[in-house]
C-alpha cells in the first residue's frame, strides 16, 4: 500500500459489515469544498493509548483448559500475538470472584482474621493463574485488578452478593488484603501495573458486589489504600477511581481530582458502557483534568 492511499474497514449496525474490508481510499489536494473530508489535526493531541485488552477470570480459564493444546494454543496466539493476532497488552483479572466467577470465593474466608494469616491464591492457582502466565510468554501486558466484593465477614450484609458495603473496622484490613494480593501474585511471577478500588460502586446486582459514595471510597484510598501501599514499597501502582458507567463520570470524580492533596494519589478513572454515549461527560473530566488518564475498564 503507498503512502498516499487509506486502508478501510467498516463495521455498521444492522448489516453484514463486522470489520469488513473495504476499498481503499487516496488523499488528495484540498478541494475548496468536500462534505465527505475527514479533517486531521495532527497538532491536536489527548491522552496516550495505553493499550487494548480483556478480562482474565474464572470462567474463562475453566473453559480455556476444557479445550485442547492445540485449540489453547490457537486461541492465546488469536489474544496475545503481535503479529497474527490481535496482540493484547492491557488486561484485567478480579480479586476474590466476580460475576465471571464458578461461584463466590474469597482469598481470606475465615471470619475475623484481621492479620489475614490465611490469606491464600490457591483457587487461582488451579487454572486463572496458569492461564496469565501462558498469556504473559508473548510480551509485556499491563495487568490491573478490581475487587467485586470483600469476603462476606467484612460487610455490613454478612453476604458476598446483592451490594452491602464493606464495615468500616475492616478498613485497614481491606487495604491490607489489596497489597497481600499484589505481593502474593508476584511470586507467580505476575506483576500488577495497577487497580480499580471497586468494580461498580453504585451497582448491587445478584452476584458480587460493593457498594461505596464518592466520599467512601476517596477517604478509603487517602487513610487507608495509598498509605497500605506507601508503607508496603508499592506505591508505584496506578489508582484507579469509579469503573462504573459514563454518565455519571463527571459528578464522581470532580472531588476527588479537585482535592490536590488526594489528586496526587488517583492516577486516573475507569468507565463502562451500560447506558448511552455520554461523551460529554469524558469530555468535562478531560477539560477540567488533562493530567488524569480516562480507562474503559
């Protein structure tokens, strides 16, 4: 392809096109007048991309290892292959389970082990663990995490499931659960780039779940999170507020990346996609915090 012409793909709603291939286009000189012109700006810039990626969990790796060498193979070069794949290199896994999850299960079951003395990853090790480490042979990938629910003795609920939020005496343990986590992982040769404090924190679905305000879980991660992570020498970890949807992006941020003090602890915000575009919304927290890294989580 020479230097002039454009390869294209399109994909469109309610027809056959999924990344279909298309004929290829030219630039050409400006014309006085074009309403098809796609104008490039190449001096106007937003944030980096940090990568694509998807979610190691559970039930993915239960399938993954239900299936053969050669189809395992076929499908982690499909993933994970810079060249014949799509050559992820941003993934996300859970801590404790999640709706992807065979069931409910926590790395600390044992009521009130505020020393978290048995504090363990060997359900991961059966098949989630083995399956990132297989996924980390291709290359680098920036692996974070996220908390869908603190084990059901910390919450006001007694129960995993259906929100509840996490008591406020388990504070400190909860942060320490978070830094066991990362360090544990690092034995299995799995280094985290970073985490979101909480899948969801306005969602109290059937499965695993926390609810937390805005000001919850920002006094959370200034008493409690960044300084268990200060203390245990991995402060280098990217914080990552709200990972909850667009519209409601703005309202949730504003404070905790107003506050200088508590700004300087947040490395960014992560977003879904459940309701609407709600770009605008992207746009105010970019606009008013260029400094702050936007993350479809």
């Amino acid at each position: 392809m020479d230097q002039n012409s454009i390869k294209v793909y399109q994909t469109v709603k309610d027809t056959a096109d999924r990344i279909s291939s298309k004929e290829d286009l030219s630039f050409i000189e400006e014309l006085e007048w074009e309403p098809n012109a796609i104008n490039v700006y190449s001096d106007v810039e937003y944030q980096k991309i940090i990568g694509f990626g998807g979610a190691f969990t559970e039930s993915a790796a239960d399938t993954y290892y239900k299936l053969d060498f050669e189809k395992r193979k076929e499908i982690m070069n499909a993933y994970f292959d810079k060249e014949n794949g799509h050559g992820y290199t941003f993934c996300r896994t859970h801590m404790n389970s999640c709706d992807f999850s065979l069931g409910n299960y926590t790395c600390d079951d044992v009521p009130g082990d505020v020393t978290l003395s048995s504090f363990n990853i060997e359900r991961d090790k059966k098949q989630l663990i083995p399956m990132i480490q297989t996924a980390l042979k291709y290359g680098d990938i920036k692996m974070f995490f996220s908390p869908w629910s603190p084990p059901a003795w910390m919450k006001t609920t007694g129960k995993m499931n259906v929100g509840g939020k996490l008591l406020p005496e388990y504070r400190q343990v909860w942060a320490d659960f978070y830094s066991k986590f990362v360090l544990f992982y690092k034995q299995e040769g799995i280094n985290f780039w970073g985490l979101t404090v909480q899948n969801e924190p306005m969602n109290a679905p059937p499965w695993d779940s926390c609810l937390y305000t805005a000001d919850e879980e920002t006094d959370f991660i200034k008493y409690y999170l960044a300084p268990t992570f200060k203390k245990d020498d991995l402060d280098d970890l990217k914080i990552i507020i709200w990972d909850h949807n667009k519209e409601k992006l703005y309202e949730r941020v504003k404070d905790a990346f107003s506050d200088k003090k508590l700004s300087k602890m947040i490395w960014g915000a992560g977003f879904h996609w459940y309701s609407g575009d709600h770009f605008e919304a992207m746009e105010a927290v970019h606009h008013n915090w260029p400094d702050k890294y936007l993350v479809y989580t």
